[in-house]
C-alpha cells in the first residue's frame, strides 16, 4: 500500500451516510467503500437506496446497507442506528449528508410547515443522529462525525433564509459536538460550494456563466467534493476538529 493509500484507507471501517441515495452523499458513499469501507445508504426512499447500494457493491466488492428513513423525524433515527449496528456491530464515520432548501419568491411564502421541514431536516436530525452514534462511537474510542454545510450558512441570501439559519446552526453544533465528543472521535463541517447535483435543476439561473467570480469561475461536478470527504473520514484528519473544510471553488 502506497503512503497517501494508507492515509485514508478505511479498510473495515464502517460509514453511514444520510442522503446516500443520490448526489454528494452517493459519491462520498462510493468513495468510502472504494477505500475499503462498508456503508450504510440512508434516504427516505428505499429502492433508490438499494440501486445505490447495489452499485456499491457490485464495484466495489464492500458490503453495503439500505435503509429508508426520514431524518427529519427524531423518532425514525433510533431504527436507523439500530440497523447500522445490528448489520456491522459499530459505525466508524457518520456523514450528516441529507439537506433541503426550498424555493420562495418572498419571505412571507415561507410557511411554518416549510421553515420546519428545513430545520427538522437540516439540523434536528443531525443532532439527534449524532448524539445516538456519537455517544457509541466514545464508547468505542473512535469516530468521525461529518456535517454537511453550505457556504451560504457564511454568506446568507435573502432567497434562502431558512435553508442558511438551519446551517448556519450546524457549523455551531459541529464546535460544540467535537468538544462533547474529543478526544476520540473528531467532529467537523465539509461546506460544499454550488454542485451540479439535483438541487441544481431548481437553479433559475445561467449555471454556465453564474460562477465566473468564483477563483476556479465555475460550480462543482459531484465527484469533486470526495476528496474533502474522505480527508475528514480517514486518519489523515486526525488533528482535525470542530473545523471547516470548504470545497467551494474558492467564492469570494
Ligand atoms: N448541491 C449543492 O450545490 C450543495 C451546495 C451546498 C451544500 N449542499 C448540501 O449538500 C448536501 C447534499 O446535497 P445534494 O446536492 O447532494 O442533494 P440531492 O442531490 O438533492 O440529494 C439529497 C439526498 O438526501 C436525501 N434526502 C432528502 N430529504 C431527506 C429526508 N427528509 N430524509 C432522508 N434523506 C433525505 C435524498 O434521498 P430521498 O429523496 O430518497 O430522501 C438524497 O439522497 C445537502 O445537505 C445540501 O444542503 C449542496
């Protein structure tokens, strides 16, 4: 094994990831069982978590979970924990992947059932995952807790209140987390930039030219965020925690 090989090998380590299914978690899903890991595929939708897992480990040769659940909703999350350690008996990195952010022309557009929705999803539910794993994960004396953010938790905009309120609470939660959780199991943000993922169809605007301020002057394909995702995974981030990790084209 090469010296970056065993950098990130996560070999037999176990990785959940919410929003497995489709986007930025199905790569970063990909890439750990690419690096040895088992996975844990959890969305709302089970068939498209079992394509998903199926794929995994057709190229991948790794053992790969579906599971369907709705992370907005605190009481599902005990099911999901439970089906992560009765398949694998432990989970090594937690990936708080699955996110919304819903379209509005105007503030008052924002109805409380949607401002909920964005909360329970986006936060709530990342919270109550990882204190159910966490506290497992110090108890086993490791673990990488991953949240996904977006930058625009750092540079609001009127068109997405909700969505950057609900973020910007989980960059405070990761700080927090990794102090709960240090030594043994680090806690950090990966903020993604703009990704031509799903969410991108909502766009209503000129993804081609929108990005030119950017320093690399474009959104990211998929596959770029992985490498950010396996350094907070793996060993290569073991002095990492309760940090930003930003794989945003360099937004200025
Ligand atoms: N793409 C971007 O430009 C961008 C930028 C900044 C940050 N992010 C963040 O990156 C993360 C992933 O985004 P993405 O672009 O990959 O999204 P995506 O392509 O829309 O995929 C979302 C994933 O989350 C799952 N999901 C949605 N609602 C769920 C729920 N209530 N419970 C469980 N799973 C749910 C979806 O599967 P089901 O439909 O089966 O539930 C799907 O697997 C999000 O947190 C997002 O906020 C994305």
């Amino acid at each position: 094994m090469g010296y970056a090989d065993g950098l990130f090998d996560l070999t037999d380590r176990v990785v959940l990831v919410t929003g497995g299914s489709r986007g930025l978690g199905r790569q970063m899903a990909l890439a750990a069982a690419r690096c040895g890991a088992d996975v844990v595929i959890a969305s709302r939708k089970l068939d498209a978590c079992q394509a998903a897992a199926a794929e995994i480990e057709a190229e991948t040769g790794r053992s790969a979970l579906p599971h369907a659940v709705h992370v907005g909703r605190w009481d599902e999350l005990d099911g999901l924990v439970e089906a992560a350690y009765g398949r694998f008996g432990k989970v090594d990195v937690l990936v708080n992947n699955a996110g919304m952010s819903p379209v509005y022309d105007k503030q008052t557009d924002v109805t409380e059932k949607m401002f909920d929705a964005v909360v329970n999803l986006n936060l709530k539910g990342p919270f109550r995952l990882s204190a159910l794993i966490g506290e497992r994960m110090v108890a086993a004396g490791r673990g990488s807790i991953i949240n996904v953010s977006t930058h625009g938790s750092l540079r609001p905009h009127p068109s997405f209140i909700p969505y950057a309120a609900s973020k910007a609470g989980l960059n405070a939660m990761t700080e927090a987390l990794a102090q709960a959780f240090g030594p043994t199991v680090r806690v950090n943000t990966l903020m993604p930039g703009p990704f031509l993922t799903d969410i991108a169809k909502a766009w209503d605007f000129d993804v081609a030219n929108a990005f030119g301020h950017f320093a690399l002057q474009r959104a990211g394909e998929p596959r770029e965020i992985v490498g950010a995702a396996l350094f907070l995974m793996s060993d290569a981030s073991s002095y990492t925690t309760g940090s930003i990790v930003r794989a945003d084209g360099g937004i200025p």
